[in-house]
C-alpha cells in the first residue's frame, strides 16, 4: 500500500497543497483531481522521487516501481519509435514484442523506424504512451496523457489504458472528467 501523510508543498507564498494525506492500494486506479496549476503534477514529481515536499512522508512506494508519462513527450532524439519505447526495459525480446503490440495498438506499427522529429505532436505523445504502458512496473503514473489526441482517438487510447491497467496501480492526472470516470475508481482532490 501507497502512504502519503501530512504532505506539504509550496512554492514562495504559493501553497499547492498543505498536510495531504490518503493510502492507495495495489491494483487501485486514483484521478488526482485539481485546477490547473495547484499541484497534480507537483504531487506527481514528489511521490516518484523527482522533487521533495516541504513537510510530510511517503511509504510504500519506490522509484523502480513507476512507469511514469509525462505530460509532454520525453523521448530521446537520436533513437527511432521502437528504441524509445524498449529503451527502458531489462529483457530486450520481451520489450520488443511489447513495444510493437502497444505501439501497433496505438495506431504506429508503420513508424517503428521514424525519429521523433518525423513525428506529430499527437504520434510523440502516442510513442511516450507505448513506452509507459509497456512497462512492466506494477504502478503507473500518467500525467494529461490525452491532451495531444483527437476525441476518436482518444476514445480508442482510454480503453487501451484501461486493458494496461489490469492487476497496476494507477494514478492518473486529468483535467476531463470523462478520463476519471472511464478509468479510475476514486478521486482525490487536493
């Protein structure tokens, strides 16, 4: 199980959030849900490790544990659409035959060879998805994983999440409500 108790953050005089506390189970699927700027991401950084809390603890979880989609594309330049999304994994054979289901599911099997130079906004962001969803880390963070798709797209996109997430724990940053609903099973606000 996730703890997080008495977390605090704040930036200046800017408070994102203040004493958070709340557990997560495994295999639970989370929406952190908040106004845009006050933290969602922030949380994110700090539960994986990235960045530290002003006050506060987290157990139960630990950084090898998390596949981790950011909100905007990290992809390395110099490797095609298969080698960043096997980039991350420990069994070369295992990862790419997983990178190739994923990233044929997501509508990319004719682009494993491109660099993400020849890519749109809404293939990279595809590509970071694949890789993240690939994974075999029991616990997934996705951060506004849906805002670079076209509505038919995404439609298609969440119900892949969806299969992904069977037997993970999830926590999924969204600003639709939608997203939350079709793939998550509580809400914490902050």
């Amino acid at each position: 199980m996730i703890s997080v108790k008495n977390l605090s953050k704040a930036f200046g005089d800017t408070v994102l959030f203040r004493d958070l506390s709340f557990t997560v189970s495994f295999g639970e699927r989370i929406l952190i849900s908040a106004p845009s700027g006050t933290g969602k991401t922030t949380l994110l950084r700090i539960l994986c490790g990235l960045e530290s809390a002003d006050s506060g603890t987290v157990s139960g979880l630990h950084p090898q544990e998390i596949s981790y989609l950011f909100q905007e594309p990290r992809l390395f330049p110099q490797l095609t659409v298969l080698e960043n999304v096997t980039c991350i994994h420990p069994d070369e054979q295992e990862a790419r035959e997983s990178a190739v289901k994923w990233l044929e599911s997501l509508g990319l099997g004719d682009a494993l060879d491109k660099y993400p130079d020849q890519l749109s906004g809404g293939m990279k962001q595809r590509v970071a998805l694949a890789r993240t969803l690939s994974s075999p880390r029991p616990i997934l963070f996705l951060d506004e994983p849906f805002t670079a798709l076209d509505a038919e797209l995404k439609e298609s996109v969440l119900q892949l999440v969806l299969e992904a997430c069977k037997g993970k724990t999830l926590l999924l940053v969204s600003h639709d409500p939608h997203d939350g609903a079709a793939l998550t099973q509580r809400t914490i606000f902050l």
